[in-house]
C-alpha cells in the first residue's frame, strides 16, 4: 500500500466527494436491512395470522373480515418492502454518482500530471524508455489505479460499513445461526480470491500475445510492399497463424478458469443457505425462534455473499493497482537535471563561443564530442562537416540544452548558456531536425507550431515563401488548411523538409539550427532549398550541420569533425587549399554528383 499513499492528495482534493459517498452507502444499507426484518415480520405475521383464520367458519362473516385485514396488511409489508428498493436504488446511484466519479476525476488530474512531468524532463529520459513503456504507464498503469480509487474504493467501503450493521444485527437476533451460516463466507472470500489471481495472471498473458500480435499485423501492414515484393505472404501467414494459436491457447486456459469463479459462488451461497435452513429448522422445531427469522438470515447471507465475494477482487485490484502506482511513482520521481542557474530572460544577439567542449552520452556511455573549441559572430553563419557518428548532431542538442556539456561550456552574447532560462532560450532559437517530425494536422498549424496559441497568418505565410514552399501549399485543393497524413505523409521529402524549415524560421529566432536537413532530398530539390535558405540566413546566426559539403558553401566558416574530434577549421577556400579531409570530402562529393548527372 505504500505505493499508493501518494494518491492521498487526491483524495483529500476531493474529499467532499469520499464524504457524500461514505455517508450514502450508509444510507443505502440501512434500506438493505430494514426489508430482511420486514420479510422476517411478515413472514410471522401471516403464519400466526393463517393458524387464527382457520378456527373461523368457513364462510362466516368474522373469517371474511379476518381475511381482509389479513391481505391489507400483507399488501402494506409488500409496499413497504418496494419503498425500500427503491430508495436502496437511489443511493446507490448517488455512491456512483461520489465514488466513482471521484475516481475518474483522479484519473484526469493523474494522467495530466504524468503528461506535464514527461515533458519537463530531458531528452536522455526519453532515449532510456521507450515509447511503448510511457505510453503504458499513461494509460492501462492509471487504469489500473483508477480501479483502486472506483469499484475497490467503493466496495470496500460498503463491506466495512455493511458486514458490521447486518452481522451486529444477526447476533442481536440469534447468535448460534449466525455462526452457522457465515461458516462458508471466509471459504468463498479465500477461494474467490484465488481464482481471480489466476484469471489476472492469465489476463496479462493474454494483453502481451495480443499485444505481439497486433504489432506482427502493424508491421505486416506497413511493410506489405516489402512482402509482395520478396514474395513472402505464405511465410507471414504462417507467422500470424503461429502468433494467432498463442493467442487461442491462452483464452481457452483463461476460459477455463473463468468457468470455475460463479459456480463457485453459487455452491457456497448454496451451502450457506443449506445450513440456515438446516439449523434453523431445527430452532422453529424447538419452539426458539419463529418461520421468519430463517427467511430473514437467508436474506443476510444473501446480503454478504457479494461483499464478501467482493473482498477477495477487491484484494487483487489493490495488488494490481499497487503494482502500477510503484511504475508510475517510477517515472514521475525522476528528475529534470537540465536546470538554469540564473534564469535569465532577455533577447539574444547570437554570438556564439564555443570552449574545450566535451560529451559523453550518459545512457550509452559513447564520447561523442572531445575538446571542441569555436567562435560565431552575431549574424554570421558556420558549418559543421563531418561523417556519421563524428559528433555533429550533440552539439545542436548541446546548444539546444537537450543535454548539458560534460565538460567545456558554451557562451551567447559572452553569458553561459546555462545562466539562461531554458524555454526563453529556446524560443530564440529556430531548429530543424534531420527526422522532420510534422503532425497530423493543418498546414498551418504545423508552420505555426511555435508561435503558441495566436498564430500569426501573415508570418506563417511569409515564413512559407521564404522556405520556397507557398506555391506547393496553395496549389494543394484546401491550401493552407490541408491537413497533414501521420508524419507529414501527404508531403513528398522535399516538402516536408521546407515546411520543417518554415516552421524553425516563422518564430523569427536569432539562431537557426540546420541539422543535417537535406540528408534525405535530392540533388535537385537541395540546390532549390539551398537558394531558399541563403535569403533565410541573413542576418540570423546559422549553423549548417551537414555530411553534404554543397550545404557548407554557404557558410562564412567551417569545420571539419572527425571522432568527435575538431580536425579543420576555414572557409572554404582555406580549407581547399589545405587539401585536407575537407578538400578530400569536397572532391568524392563532387565525383558522385557529377557520375549521377
């Protein structure tokens, strides 16, 4: 349960709705136990009522007028006894109406506050867990939660206030037969219990071979091209049927057991029922206790079969919930170390230096960048070559401050990168991944992502002529409006990546990241992106990161990553002199593009 004291302070949010929920399951039992002393009552009343009715004549007026009297009383205790119902009913819509609802209430704020936290924290929490995993604890983790704080809650609640009023009652009326049959009662809890942690066992088996099935069929899907063309439909058939005979297996075991849980109930509540009727009788024969008083306790065990059946599910979703609350405490106790020191807010000019910077990635342990060292001016544009892997990407991330420097630091306009408050800083800031990333909505909205709530029509458009895009969009049938297919589908790659572009540009940031965003677009739709992002760079601070040295002619300075390692630094025509890596680079380029023309 320790995992789940953390709920506390939602439940004290919404204590109100716990308070009003207790006091009418209260409420309701009453209206459960007062129709069992009616039934005992009228039960009595007709046996002592019919045994006087017979001493009459039949015929007589007396036994007409008894027999009158008898059915207007009978008629009251059934119209009392429907009252009852009704008013149970009532109450328990409104146990519904606190408990449950409560329960959903802290299901919202809960999923709110994992959302919030996720996405305060760094990028290195997301590289270590995977989609799937915090996807899980968002959802089917604060399910299970939710059914601890819903029916658990609820029930519990009831069994504790009802197994006091009614077996307090019981011994008031007759202890031995109270005894006798609550016998069975702990027996169906225990078993009942047990039953249902072998139907949750076998229930996550059944959600993981689900689970691998559905992602054979996604992937089967996705990837049908690639099958057609290999020809292997009947090997993927044969997987599925694999997979599908997993699935069959476990739910036919599931259901095996399933088929045990209200057979069971019904033969204990049988049994209980046995045994009232058995020593009861044996009391009416004595001449201890009259008919109805067997009716009466047949009614309570009725009364406490659920809650007692109750007790042991109860008992499993408080594991289960315990169980997912520890995964979700898990991750909300992580914390952001990407914090600034000084929280300063002010705009930037865009000079940027660069000192001694090294960084080893904390989750892999890979040294991706060793003693770099170099100086941007405020408006001026560098470039950063470099093969797969030599470290050019960490220090967008870096810059970014994704991650903070192992060691070495980064100064703009002369202050630590780390004095800055971190979302004023990146709001300066205009980047461009290498994985464009739209989302599946409009056009606008998309260009429009970091302008916040009011976007800004004329910017966006703007923003879209300068990343050479606007014809593209407004030639489509809605124009602006259209919306995007999951992934900016609907884009071919060279539109993606200028809507990419016009979107890093539309918040008019003081520095723009390009980080290797031609990698994936053809020589011809590069050099059409190329003269877009000349006009686009002006007086902004720009840093070209780029395997492709076409992309580093258009920066005023250069440098040449090798194993995280700085190996040249000029422009262009310095370095081509030099006849370094950089000229090596600049001629296997030159080659290839021309031996493809």
């Amino acid at each position: 349960m320790k995992a789940l004291w953390r709920l506390n302070k939602y439940l004290y949010n919404y204590k109100w709705y716990l308070f009003w929920g207790i006091l009418f399951t209260f409420i309701s039992n009453i209206f459960v136990i007062i129709p069992a002393q009616l039934v005992r009552i009228a039960i009595d009343y007709v046996v002592e009522s019919f045994s006087y009715y017979q001493l009459y004549e039949e015929g007589s007026v007396v036994r007409d007028l008894a027999r009158s009297v008898f059915l207007k009383y009978i008629l009251v205790f059934g119209l009392l006894i429907l009252a009852m119902a009704l008013l149970r009913g009532l109450f328990l819509f409104l146990i519904r109406q606190t408990i449950i609802a409560m329960s959903r209430l802290i299901e919202y704020d809960l999923k709110n506050e994992i959302y919030r936290h996720y996405q305060s924290l760094p990028l290195a929490f997301f590289r270590q867990n995977s989609t799937g995993d915090l996807m899980a604890r968002i959802t089917e983790d604060v399910s299970k939660v939710r059914m601890y704080l819903g029916p658990a809650l609820m029930y519990g609640i009831n069994l504790l206030i009802l197994f006091p009023m009614v077996i307090g009652y019981m011994f008031t009326v007759n202890v031995p037969l109270t005894l006798y049959s609550l016998m069975p009662l702990p027996v169906l809890s225990l078993s009942i219990y047990l039953v249902n942690n072998m139907i949750n066992e076998r229930s996550e088996k059944i959600q993981r071979s689900m689970s691998g099935l559905s992602t054979f069929v996604q992937e089967a899907f996705s990837g049908i091209r690639v099958i057609k063309s290999f020809v292997r439909e009947s090997d993927s058939a044969r997987q599925f049927k694999k997979a599908s005979e997993d699935y069959k297996e476990k739910s036919i075991s599931l259901t095996r057991v399933q088929s045990l849980f209200f057979p069971l109930i019904l033969a204990l509540i049988g049994l209980s029922t046995i045994i009232t009727v058995y020593v009861g009788g044996i009391q009416v024969i004595e001449g201890a206790i009259g008919y109805g008083v067997i009716a009466e306790f047949i009614l309570y065990v009725n009364m406490l079969t659920w809650p007692v059946t109750s007790l042991g599910w109860v008992t499993s979703i408080v594991q289960r919930a315990a169980a997912s609350q520890t995964r979700i405490n898990e991750f909300l106790d992580q914390k952001n170390d990407i914090l600034s020191t000084e929280n300063i807010v002010r705009d930037i000019e865009g000079s940027i230096k660069v000192e001694n910077l090294s960084f080893v990635y904390p989750d892999s342990g890979i040294r991706a960048l060793d003693d770099v060292s170099f100086d941007i001016a405020a408006g001026q544009s560098l470039a950063i070559i470099g093969t797969t892997g030599s470290g050019k990407s960490t220090i967008a991330n870096l810059l970014m401050r994704m991650y903070d420097a192992t060691s070495g630091r980064i100064l703009i306009d002369d202050t630590d990168i780390r004095a800055y408050d971190i979302a004023h800083l990146r709001e300066q800031i205009g980047y461009v991944p290498q994985d464009v990333f739209l989302f599946s909505d409009s056009i606008t909205n998309n260009i429009g992502f970091g302008l916040g709530k009011e976007l800004d029509v004329i910017r966006i458009e703007q923003a879209a002529k300068d990343a050479d895009v606007y014809q593209n969009i407004v030639d489509f049938p809605k124009g602006f409006d259209t919306r995007l297919g999951e992934r900016g589908i609907t884009l071919s790659g060279g539109q993606k990546q200028r809507v990419s572009i016009a979107r890093a540009i539309a918040k008019s940031p003081r520095i723009l990241l390009l980080d290797d965003c031609l990698s994936a677009v053809d020589t011809k739709t590069e050099n059409a992106i190329l003269n877009a992002l000349e006009k686009i760079m002006k007086g902004r601070t720009s840093i070209i990161i780029s395997h492709r040295v076409s992309s580093a002619k258009l920066a005023d300075q250069i440098i040449v990553l090798n194993d995280g390692m700085m190996v040249e630094n000029g422009t262009h025509e310095d370095l081509m002199l030099a006849k370094g890596s950089y000229a090596e680079l600049y001629e296997k380029q030159t080659q290839q593009a021309g031996e493809v023309e």
